[in-house]
C-alpha cells in the first residue's frame, strides 16, 4: 500500500537540516478562530504538485498570492512535502513563508527529524495522522511538535482511529473524508464532527470539497481544500458566502 511504502521509507528521506526559516511562528488556531469570530469559516488552501489519486497540477506556489490579496478568505496553507507520490519540495515551504499565513506541513511524519527540519523550513503546523500512528507515538511526536513552539493537526479518517488523538492546547483536529488506504472519499464527517466536537478543540474538514459540495457539509471550523482551488473550481467564492454562527453555518 502506497502509504506503508511512504513510512517505510521515511528513515531515508534527504531532509532540509540547515535554518531557512525567515520569519516566527505563526499559530493555525488562532488564525482560524479569528475568521471564525468574524462569522467566517477558515479556508486552508493546499499546495501540491500531484496526488495518487491522480490529479495533477502546473501551477507553481506564486498562485498563493492570488488568494491572499483578491479572497483574503485564507486562514492558512498547507504545503505537501512529500516527494516520491506527491512530487512534493520542502523549498515550496521555505518559498511561502513571506505570505505571513500560517503553514501546515502535509507529510508522513513519523520521526523527531522530520519535525527539526519542518521547522528550519518555516512551517508552523505538523500534519500526523491518527490512522497509521499508534497512540503513544503521537503523544511522543507532539511532545517535540510542541518544544519548538509548533501547533498540531492531527487528522484521521476511520472513525476508530479518533481515540489515539491526544487532546492537547496546542492540537487542532482533521477529519479527512478520503480513506487513504483506498484513496477513495469515504465521508464519515458527520459523526466524526460529533466526536471532534466533544473535545472542544477546532476541527477541520478536508478532501473532495468543491464548488458543488461545499454547502452541503457539516460544521466545522475550518476546511482544507486543494485539488477544486488549484483546478480553479470558485470553491474560495462559495466558501466566502457562507456565516460561520458559532456551533456551524448558516
Ligand atoms: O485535493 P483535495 O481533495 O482538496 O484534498 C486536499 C487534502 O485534504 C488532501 O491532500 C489530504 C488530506 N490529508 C492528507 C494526508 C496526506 C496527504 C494528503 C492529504
């Protein structure tokens, strides 16, 4: 399975070790609590080059600067790094540290120097995901995610996975509608968003999500979308029309 190859091969990545970081960092919550208390929900807009899933894409990261000034609807970005399936490039990071919003770095992370060298590249999130880490691993991984003052996504997409979420200050939960074993949108986000709920942490929905489908889903703080913005789908003006009102939209 292509994710088992990922972690498999994660002792052998080239890792950026030198500090590139440019600016400090920047917090993912409070950027979307902030368009969240402005009846907004907060959009983290991804970057990525192709995904196994087959879709590819020939922008380059300058399209960044599109959102930021004409939308202004961007409560963060998220960076794929992986190289191998998702033709990712931690220098894509160390590029867009100068639109000063918040970078979620979307690897396979597994390991302390995967965390180092996020941040010598200037994100401000980690992506860990809750369905291929055990529970006392991810505690172990955030407790580094959190001594270098970075915040945490960390995501899962079947629901049992949810248990080994540690709920800590600095966590900010994912739901990802694709089953990345299948690579198929599986959306359970309607009872996940109950369970996400009962912590009292932000909680972001991610995958698939477009101009069509985006009204139609469950209340989340937040909402990670790539493919449907970089193939210039309007999700970002569908997005914009919709009141956040606290306990989901209107
Ligand atoms: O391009 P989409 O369907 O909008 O999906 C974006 C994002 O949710 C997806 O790339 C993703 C969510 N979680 C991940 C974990 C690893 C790699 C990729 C992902």
């Amino acid at each position: 399975m292509i994710v088992d190859d990922i972690y498999k091969n994660n002792d052998k990545k080239i890792l950026i070790k030198r500090n590139m970081r440019s600016r400090g960092i920047l917090s993912m919550r409070s950027s979307i609590m902030n368009f969240n208390s402005n009846k907004k929900i907060g959009i983290i807009a991804e970057f990525k080059r192709r995904s196994p899933s087959g879709f590819v894409n020939n922008e380059n990261t300058d399209i960044f600067k599109y959102y930021d000034v004409i939308h202004n609807s961007i409560a963060g970005m998220s960076i794929l790094t992986e190289e191998r399936y998702f033709n990712g490039n931690q220098m894509d990071v160390v590029s867009v540290q100068r639109y000063n919003i918040p970078i979620l770095i979307k690897d396979f992370v597994s390991n302390d120097e995967m965390i180092e060298s996020s941040y010598m590249i200037g994100g401000d999130v980690i992506l860990l995901i809750a369905d291929f880490l055990e529970r006392d691993k991810i505690e172990m991984l955030n407790r580094k995610i959190k001594s270098l003052g970075m915040e945490a996504l960390i995501e899962f997409h079947d629901l049992k996975a949810f248990e080994r979420i540690t709920t800590d200050e600095n966590v900010i939960i994912g739901y990802n509608r694709r089953n990345l074993k299948t690579l198929k949108i599986e959306d359970e986000s309607f009872d996940a968003h109950d369970l996400i709920r009962s912590t009292g942490l932000l909680s972001v929905l991610e995958s698939g999500i477009t101009s069509e489908n985006i009204l139609k889903m469950p209340r989340y703080n937040a909402m990670l979308i790539g493919s449907s913005i970089l193939s210039n789908d309007s999700v970002l003006k569908s997005a914009g029309m919709i009141k956040y009102d606290g306990f989901g939209y209107s």
